[in-house]
C-alpha cells in the first residue's frame, strides 16, 4: 500500500511541475474546471492542449492564471518552433542538469530563442519569465529563422517605440527592437492604460495565445506587417511617412538623391527674427479618418475621443516631435507661428491636446499663450510634439499634393504621384 501511495504521489508531483509534456485529446481539451466556455482565451488554450504544448493538471484544472517560468516558456517554445537547428546544442546550462526542462531548453537555445551569455549564473528555470525576457525570447527565435526578421531587430534601435514606458521610463534602450518586434507582428500586445510592462509576468492563457500568433507569424515575412514597417521606417529615417501614406520622396532641386526626412533631423537651425534655435526629431503620421477610427498604432499614441482637434477625413494628422531652444522671453503663439516658414514646423495652429497623450506621456504645444503660460523660457531647451495634417489624396494643387522642410541647407521634399 505505501508503494502505491508513492507511486500516486510522485505522478501528481510530476504533473504539477511539468505540466507540459504530454498530449490531450480534444475530449480532454472541454473537461478544464478553470477555463468555461466563457473565458477570453479558451481557443487557444483548447489549440495549444490538442497539439501537445500544454497539460491540464490532474485536478482537471488548466490553472490559465498561473505564471509561466523560464523552463516552461523555453519547453513551449521548443515544441511550436519549426525547423531543425543547424548545430545542436547541448548542456547549454550546469544548472538543468537532471532537470526535466533539460532537453527543450537546449532546443530552444539551438533555435536561437535563448542567448546562454544572457544567463551568466545559470538558467534558474524556476524564476517566473518577465515580458521583457520573452519579447527578446520570440524574436531572437524569428531572426535565426529569417534574415529579414534579424533586418527588423536593426532598424529599430532607435525607434519610437508605441508604449507608455518609451516617454515615462521604464524601458530599456536595449528593450526598444524586441518590443518593438513583438508589437508590430501582434505577438504580443501592450495593457489599456498604454504600458507594456516589461517587468511583468505573464500567465499560462497568455502563453496559450501567445504560442497561437507565434504559430503564424513563423510563417510570415516581417514586411507583411504594417505597424512593423512604420516602426522601422521610423527607426532609419525619423518618420513613417511613406510605410503610412502614399506620398514618396522627390529629388528637389534638380539633387541626383531623393530628399527623405532625416536628411533633415538632428540638425539645430535657426528660427525667425533671433527668435531661438529648433531641432527636428520625428514625423509621426496617424492615418484615422475620424478619432475614433485610428488605422495604425502609432496613430493610437496621438488620437482618441478627446483629441481638440478636428480631423478631417480627405487628411492625415501629422505629428511632429522637435525641440525648441528660446533666445529670449518673448516667444509667443503668434510669433512661433511664423518662425521657420514651413507649415509642418511652425507653431500655427499646432496647439492639441487628447487622453492619448497624456496615456503615454507624451509633452504637447498647449493651447495657451507662451509667454503668459511660462512654457517657453530663454536658454531652456523645451521637446514636444505638435500637431498638423497633410493631404490623404492626389490634387492637383501642388501646394495640397506635397510638403517642402527645409533646416538649413539640407531640406525633405515628398508628394503623392498621380
């Protein structure tokens, strides 16, 4: 009798901590106490049960609330992964030796999905994963798997990265790429209130819906997403405008190069009349016909139901990031106005204001006199957004059809081709 006690025991013991290694049947997939037909994530959790990622407990519960650790995640990556590795890895970690996540875990490191450097001392296979870890995780994987996915990775180093964390710290600047990888595919999604959290755990029916996407986007190119595209557009030139709109950059001025955006970034100039000195950062185009049909993440960052601003459906709002350096205390609305001779960068009408942006942190030209206000001071270096739009469609109005910024002797030229 005390045999079988042991024997009974030791099975519960090994379901408990590894409830991943052994297929379900469908019939089996419906029989979670924990997980009724209600629940937001019962599709994937059914689909990851049937092809053998995951395993009920033996209390016929899924426990979808529970937090996922290293193991688990590197086991469940191992298993959805296609592909077979050039080198096989083994003994990746001395601290997995025996342990049950050993062979999968060396898998996943074969596949590219985990960096050994990344782990000094040891694996630690216990510790719960942090949604940072697995951003890096999925697309470490996707970059072993395809060039141009490893491309993506590059060119958003320097991105403007769609979460609350990017303005209100707590993202890492090396975080930028993997987080910007996992949003632009959909492999991962950020919370209501804006934030990522990278420091955040996440649960077995996240997983389950995480493994579900990461399923379909192994087997997708990185330039079929268009929130990925804008993300790296932003990332080599400072603006999405050409990933976003139809509009194409022109070789103004009879120059043998087309004018894209960053020839003018990063670069001080001067502003009219001894007003200061403006640095262009970014161009950020929404495409959202009204404010509450935003098409493109970005978009999501500027636009709600609170935008002040009007939006005109045959438009694109643009957003333009710049910092402004006064010489003086005299830099009001009507002066800013008129202070560099181009639309997208002058202070004309460029006063908005939304929940969006204050969801992200985002600084914004208020809608108040600066002088009056204190928002401008001489000698302090102030960045912040401002608001404008463009044309949506072709005219025949060159002055509608396209846009001229010029910073010094470098300028950006683009229109919309008929």
């Amino acid at each position: 009798m005390k045999k079988i006690t042991k024997i009974l025991l030791s099975g519960v013991l090994v379901i408990g901590i590894c409830p991943f290694t052994e297929r379900t049947s469908q019939a089996a997939v419906t029989s979670f106490k924990d997980v009724p037909a209600s629940h937001w994530a019962k599709a994937s959790i059914d689909e990851a049960v049937v092809k053998g990622y995951f395993k009920g407990y033996s209390d016929g519960t899924f426990k979808p609330g529970a937090t996922v650790t290293r193991a688990e995640f590197a086991a469940l990556l191992a298993r959805v992964a296609k592909g077979t590795p050039e080198t096989t890895r083994a003994n990746a970690f001395k601290d997995l030796n025996g342990h049950w996540s050993e062979t999968e875990v060396n898998r996943a490191v074969s596949l590219g999905f985990i960096i050994p450097s990344d782990y000094p001392n040891g694996f630690k296979p216990g510790t719960a994963l942090t949604r940072e870890e697995m951003a890096k995780w999925l697309c470490s994987g996707l970059a072993a798997k395809d060039e141009d996915y490893k491309q993506a990775l590059k060119d958003t180093k320097n991105t403007l990265v769609p979460v609350a964390e990017f303005y209100k710290g707590g993202l890492k600047k090396a975080a930028y790429p993997y987080v910007s990888v996992v949003l632009g595919t959909r492999l991962m999604a950020g919370y209501p209130d804006g934030t990522f959290g990278p420091g955040k755990t996440t649960t077995r029916a996240e997983a389950a819906v995480i493994l579900s996407r990461y399923g379909q986007v192994q087997e997708s190119k990185a330039d079929t997403y268009r929130d990925l595209n804008e993300m790296r557009e932003v990332g080599l030139t400072g603006t999405n405008l050409t990933s976003a709109t139809p509009f194409v950059y022109s070789k103004y001025e009879n120059v043998d190069y087309l004018n894209s955006f960053d020839l003018i970034t990063e670069k001080p100039f001067s502003l009219r009349n001894n007003l200061g000195e403006m640095i262009v950062h970014r161009m950020i185009i929404a495409d959202a016909p009204t404010s509450s049909t935003v098409k493109n993440m970005y978009g999501k960052m500027f636009i709600d139901k609170d935008l002040d601003r009007f939006i005109d459906e045959d438009r694109y709002m643009v957003f333009m990031e710049v910092t402004v350096t006064p010489n003086g205390d005299n830099l009001s609305n009507l002066a800013f106005a008129n202070s560099t001779g181009y639309r997208l960068t002058s202070g004309a009408a460029s006063n908005f204001t939304s929940g969006a942006i204050k969801k992200y942190g985002i600084v914004n030209l208020p809608r108040v006199d600066y002088v009056k206000s204190g928002f401008f001071k001489k000698g302090v270096s102030r960045r912040f957004w401002m608001a404008q739009s463009i044309n949506r469609y072709y005219s025949e109005d060159v002055t509608l059809n396209g846009s001229i910024i010029r910073v010094g002797n470098s300028l950006t030229s683009f229109y919309i081709p008929n």
